[in-house]
C-alpha cells in the first residue's frame, strides 16, 4: 500500500500568479478600450460636425496605424533601455497614461467647440500618447512572468482588457444620445478617467522590480536562468538582438504568422456588416451579433488554450487553431447562404483567432532574452500595425470586385499564416509535466 501510495502520482498545479498578471493588464485595458471609443465616435465627429468626407475620414482613422509602424518598436526599445527606479516599463505607462488621461476628454471639447485644428491636435497628442505605453502594457506582462507561464500571462492581460473594452462598449450605448449632434463629452470623459484609474492602480499595487526579481525567483525553481538586467551593462542597454540564425529565422517566420493573422481577422471586421447585410439579409447593427458571438468566442478559449499550450505545446495548438480559423471562412465562402449553425462557426472562429493570437506572441519571445522584450513586442505591433493598413485596402478591392469571394480572401490568409507557423522550428518552452519535476526537484 505504501508502495502504492509513493508510486502515485498526486495532483499538482505549476503556481501561477493570476494577481499579479492582472494588476500588470490594467494599463493595457486602459489603453485596448480607447480604441472603442476612438473608432466609433471620432469618425462620426469628423463626418457629422465638421463635413469631411469620408476618404479625409479614413486618412485621419489611419494615423493610428501608421504612427504605430513607427513609434511602436522605438518607444519598445527605449523601454528597453530605461533604467529607472520605478522599473523599465512603468515610466512610460504612467507618462503615457497621464497625457492620454487629458488629451482623451479634449477630443470630445474640440468638437463641441466646433474647432477641427483642436481636434486634430488633441487626435494626434492621444495617439502619440497611447503608442508611448501600448508596447510597455505588453512587455510588462512577460516580464514578471516565467517563460513557460506566458500564455497563461497572455490569456489575463486579453481577460482584462476586453473586459474593460466590453465596459466602454456598454458606456457608449448609455452614455451618447440618439440626436443628431450628441455630445461626446461624458464618454470621452469616462475613457479618460478608466486610463488614469488603470495606471494609478497599476503603481500602487505593483512594484515593477519586485515583481521582475519575484519572476527570476519562480524561473529558477523551473530550472531557467533569466538574463539579468545592470546599470552598467552595455549589452543590456536596449542594444541587444537575436544572433542565431536559426532564432532569426523563426522569429521571421512567426512575424509573418502575425502579418497574415491581421490580414485574416482585420478583413473580417472591416467589412462584415457589409457583407452581412447583402449576403445575410442582416439590416441596421444586427450584424453586431456575430461580432459578440465571435468575441464570446475568443474570451471563452484564453484560460483552456493558456492551459492546454502548457500541455501539448504553443505550435501544435496553434497550428490546429491555425486550421480551424481558415476551414470555418472557407465553409462560409463555399456555402454563402446563412443558417443559425454559422453562428458555431462564428464562435469556433473567435475561439481560435483567440488561441492563434495567445501562442505566436510568447513563441517570439521565447526567442529573445529579457533585455530585448520590448524590441520584440514593439516588432510584433508594427508587423500588425502593418497589416491593418494593408488589408482594408486588399479586402475592399475584393469587395467591389467580387463581394461574394471575402469569405475566399480571408480563407488564404488564414492559410499562409498556418503555413508561416508550420515553419517556425522554435518558440515552444518546456511543458506542464517538465516544470512540475524541475520544482520538485529544486524543493528536496
């Protein structure tokens, strides 16, 4: 019987600080939700109050985008390089958030005033604002969590900031009248107030070098020996890059998994509610449904993909998350006529943009060292930054050529990034069963 009871394997749980995680997602949920706020109301402010056309309103929304190739991977590196008390990300998320917290509730008072240099000016301080911390909010979450628990990592910055987002959603609904110039202040002023309220909260419950030194500590109990970071370091100043040329090459190849991952998902949710409404008879906002359906999709697979990554490995589920994202579009394409069931398609397909976007991000970083997250994470915005000026363009010359082949367009998409994926030979870190050993073996 004691044989028996020393041969059993008894049940146990990697420790993953969930607290820890969230408080470090509260700025990115600060930040994710602006951009609720930013794509539904401005483009109305510049069409309804200031008569512009619509194409000047695209070149106004696109600046977001375009910023973001730039100042995205610069603002990474110079976090990189930051060598503040506070830690190398909190500097930039509380300036950041400060200048957003103002800027955001001015865009609302330019318009009110009817003065479009204000709001332009206020447009363009907000987004200069939101790139200086947007690549910090996820560096941040990596940095105090051990490289095998970064999915998991992932999966609570996503949970908190959509949660925030679907807030914002709800506050939008409540908040701006059904008149024809509503005004925009009470939301605007909301948006600025949960930024600041995130930040603040953010510093008063975490100790960005704690945390990082809390994350050496449970690495090692792992058997991983993290880089440390020193002042007098010259290769830890933000200057460090992947050498290896086999690194190189996968780090290449899951970037190009990400530029076709936004081609895939940011065609969808350019033109669905067009699409919807010739292809599925939906009229008004009823198209919103499969964008809630999808969404349900992608917050109900974080925790069981963060858990099932731990078990089998990031590339194989993302490779089948991969496939399920480009069988469910092609289905759609081959039988356009809308049934209920396309709701399950709709739901597995958000389930596995969730999963795809979950395992790629921490299979780059597997790649580098601690010095140069923020490099990496400024990379894999531009790269989606990238592919979110692009694909509107392509998927809306598909629209007025052939409407009826988007479901097509979004299908190869999909593909190419299964196949970039596929190529990829690093990115996985060592399994649930591994790091369950190397603590028990560090505990004796």
């Amino acid at each position: 019987m004691a044989e028996k009871e020393r041969g059993a394997k008894p049940k146990q749980k990697i420790p993953f600080d969930w607290k820890r995680c969230a408080v470090a997602s509260l700025p990115f949920m600060g930040m994710i939700s602006f951009w609720q706020v930013f794509d539904g109301l401005v483009p109305k402010m510049l069409t309804q109050t200031f008569g512009l056309s619509n194409w000047l309103t695209g070149v106004v929304m696109a600046l977001d985008n375009v910023f973001g190739l730039f100042l995205l991977p610069w603002f990474g590196i110079l976090s990189d390089r930051c060598r503040s008390r506070l830690g190398r990300r909190t500097p930039f998320i509380l300036a950041g958030s400060a200048v957003a917290a103002v800027s955001v509730p001015l865009i609302a008072v330019a318009n009110n005033l009817g003065s479009l240099p204000l709001l332009i000016a206020m447009i363009l301080v907000t987004l200069v604002a939101i790139c200086s911390y947007r690549t910090a909010t996820l560096a941040i979450v990596a940095d105090i969590t051990p490289r095998p628990l970064r999915t998991k990592g992932d999966s609570v910055d996503k949970i908190v900031g959509y949660a925030g987002t679907g807030v914002m959603l709800v506050a939008i609904s409540v908040l701006v009248p059904s008149v024809a110039n509503p005004d925009y202040v009470p939301v605007f002023l909301l948006q600025g107030i949960v930024i600041a309220v995130a930040a603040v909260v953010y510093r008063v419950l975490l100790n960005e070098p704690k945390a990082v030194a809390k994350m050496h500590e449970e690495s090692l109990a792992m058997g991983i020996k993290e880089d440390s970071i020193d002042v007098d370091d010259d290769a830890g100043q933000g200057k460090e890059r992947v050498t290896d040329p086999e690194l190189v090459r996968s780090i290449a190849l899951l970037l190009g998994a990400v530029f076709f991952y936004y081609m895939s998902y940011n065609a969808m949710t350019t033109n669905i509610s067009r699409y919807a409404s010739d292809f599925f008879s939906m009229l008004g906002g009823s198209y919103a449904i499969i964008n809630i359906v999808t969404i349900a999709g992608g917050l109900l697979s974080y925790v069981p993909v963060a858990n099932l990554s731990l078990k089998v490995g990031r590339k194989r589920v993302a490779l089948v998350a991969g496939l399920v994202m480009t069988i469910c579009p092609a289905i759609m394409w081959l039988f356009p006529s809308f049934t209920p069931l396309y709701y399950v398609l709709f739901l597995l397909m958000g389930a596995s943009l969730g999963a795809v976007d979950l395992c790629v991000y921490p299979m780059i970083l597997e790649g580098c060292s601690s010095r140069s997250v923020g490099r990496y994470s400024g990379y894999y915005y531009t790269v989606s930054m990238a592919a979110q000026v692009v694909t509107p363009i392509l998927s809306g010359l598909v629209m007025d050529v052939a409407e009826s082949q988007l479901f097509l367009y979004i299908t190869v998409m999909g593909a190419a990034m299964c196949v970039f994926i596929a190529l990829a030979k690093h990115g996985d870190s060592i399994l649930a069963d591994e790091i369950l050993r190397r603590e028990a073996s560090s505990a004796e």
